[in-house]
C-alpha cells in the first residue's frame, strides 16, 4: 500500500516507519531457553500472497509474524528503491506494550493475572518513543532499510535480506493492489 503514496513520500523527502513487532525474529509465543525460531516463509510462497496463510493449517501467530517479517521485506526494498529521493524506510519493533493486543494473547489460565502482566510492560507513550525518534531524530538523517529493536539496530532473517524475495513480493503485492476492487465502486 506503502507504494500507492510513493509520489508524495518522494516529495516531501519523508520518513517511513513500520511498526512491526520482533516476532518476525522468533515466533515462539513462549521463549524458552534455545534458538529463536523464525516464522516460515517459502520463497515459492510469495508469487501468491494466498499462499501464505493457508486456511487448512492455518496458525495466527504464526501468521502474525510472518506478516511482520514481510513488512521488513518490503521497506529493505522501498528503502533501496526510494533511497536516492530521500525517502527513508526503517521498521522498528517499539517493545512489549500494554495494549489491547497484549491481553487478546494472554493464555485463558493467565488471564486473572493479566494486570500484573501488564505493569511489566512499557505503557504506550514509551512504546511510542522508539518510532518518534526514527520519524525525527536529526541523527538519523538518511538512515534507511534497517530494524530497530526499540533504539538499538538489530539484523532479521536472512531470507529478509533476500533480494529475490524481497522483489518476488513486490510483484505480488503490486499485483494484488492492481487487481483489487476499487473501493470507490
């Protein structure tokens, strides 16, 4: 969608920043000790986004953190695409924040515990603070195509960086967006 304002972000130099979430590092839903473990995503998958999330099998964390890694995906690409406009395009993972999205994911038997849970977390304003400061922080004049966990640079998956995929999903994002109903009709 980000590509339907290209014109406008090209001219006003703008700063993109996708809030996405660091699941796209390590689905796990519960992080034991050991290796994280990245959602899947099969390079062959992205010439249909359908292919995706399949209904049968269908996983919505799984799911969620795929989306979020595709969302990388394709800034590394409008980053590189948009870089000589100066348009950046960065993401940042803004931490564990006490929204309504936190208490969809506590677990039934976790639920009477849920505002203890939450004064664990960062409120919103503080969540707030680490994509405020990619939008507007002079030190990061021309820094683009890069994940932040909160302040601090940090890589994804290596299938992120994967020019082949990165440009497999554009065309398929483009080709969604082209081939989706006007929604003036």
């Amino acid at each position: 969608m980000m590509t339907l304002l290209a014109g406008q972000l090209r001219q006003g130099r703008a700063r993109v920043v996708n809030v996405v979430s660091d699941t796209l590092r390590d689905a796990r839903q519960i992080k034991f000790p050991g290796p994280a473990r990245p959602p899947v995503l099969r390079v062959d998958d992205l010439h249909h986004l359908t292919r995706l999330n399949p209904s049968d099998g269908f996983v919505p964390f799984q799911a969620y953190a795929r989306a979020k890694l595709l969302t990388v995906m394709a800034g590394y690409q409008l980053a590189r695409e948009w870089a000589s406009d100066g348009v950046t395009v960065n993401a940042v993972h803004p931490g564990i924040v006490a929204t309504g999205i936190i208490d969809d994911l506590v677990p039934p038997a976790l639920r009477p515990f849920r505002s203890l849970i939450r004064r664990t977390m960062l409120t919103p304003a503080q969540g707030a603070a680490a994509a405020l400061r990619l939008a507007t922080d002079p030190s990061l004049d021309g820094v683009t195509g890069r994940y932040f966990v909160r302040h601090t640079q940090t890589a994804t998956p290596p299938i992120s960086y994967d020019r082949t995929a990165q440009q497999l999903l554009r065309t398929a994002s483009d080709r969604f967006l082209h081939d989706a109903p006007s929604s003036a009709s």
